[in-house]
C-alpha cells in the first residue's frame, strides 16, 4: 500500500521537473488531465514539468526515459548512439521532437536524427530518469 518511493523534484532555469512515485495500483491517478507536459514511465512513475514563466504560452514538451530501460539494437543503431545510456537521451530528444513538431517517432526514425532548427532542448539524468524539456523558439513547424 502506499507509494513505493517519494517525490522528487529538482527547479533551475528552465521550470520545475518532478518525478512523481507509482502506487500499488499503477500511476499516480491525481496527475490524470493535468496541462503539465508530462511522461509515464514503464514502472508506473509519471515525469511532469511545470515551465518557467518564460516559457509559458510557447509549445513546450518533455520526454524521460528511466535509465537502463531496454531498447532494441536497431533503434539504438536508428539513433546513431554509440551505447545504450546515449541511445536514451536521443530517444528523449526524438520524442520531443515529435511532440512539438507533430510527426510521427516512425517517421523521425526513418530520418536523420538531427534536431530540427528552431526547437531548443535540455537533456539531463535526475533521479535515475533521462529527462528532456523543449520548446519551440520559432515556428518549428513539420519536418
């Protein structure tokens, strides 16, 4: 019963990130239909980020991955990274990019995994979760 681990939070410049524990019955349900961006992990723990007032109105998305999260051979190949750990983070940034540009992972994977001009991101490791925020500094628009 109960939660399984606290939660963590960490703030800089860029907002707040939180990683919000599972319960015995899965997500934290409290979290359903909350405008933070935000990412489910595969234990259950759901990843929010509440933008810095600088950032608010902008397109803004986040991605996390927890670490050591298995990913097929041919998706860390697709991703041009040279081990599993940096496969994570461009996995994240990947997806971060669908999410502001609105095109499909497949699609993005069939690319070249550069990040398009106009979106800024931010990947870090906390709380054993890869973490990636972005937004759009201009009319990122469709790859």
């Amino acid at each position: 019963m109960g939660y399984r681990t606290g939660v963590l939070k960490t703030e800089d410049a860029w907002g707040v990130v939180t990683i919000h524990p599972a319960t015995d019955k899965g997500p934290d349900r409290t979290l359903l239909g909350s405008r933070l961006p935000h990412a489910r992990l595969s234990d259950f723990r759901t990843v929010t980020w509440e933008p810095s007032h600088a950032l608010r109105g902008r397109n803004v998305a986040l991605d996390a991955e927890a670490l050591g999260t298995s990913m097929p051979q041919s998706v860390v190949g697709r991703l041009k990274a040279s081990n599993p750990f940096h496969a994570q983070r461009q996995w994240t940034r990947v997806e971060v990019v669908a999410k502001l540009t609105d095109t499909p992972m497949l699609v993005l994977l069939r690319q070249d995994p550069s990040e398009p001009r106009g979106i800024v991101m931010d990947s870090q490791v906390f709380g054993g979760v890869w973490v990636t925020r972005g937004f759009c500094s201009v009319d990122a628009g469709h790859r």
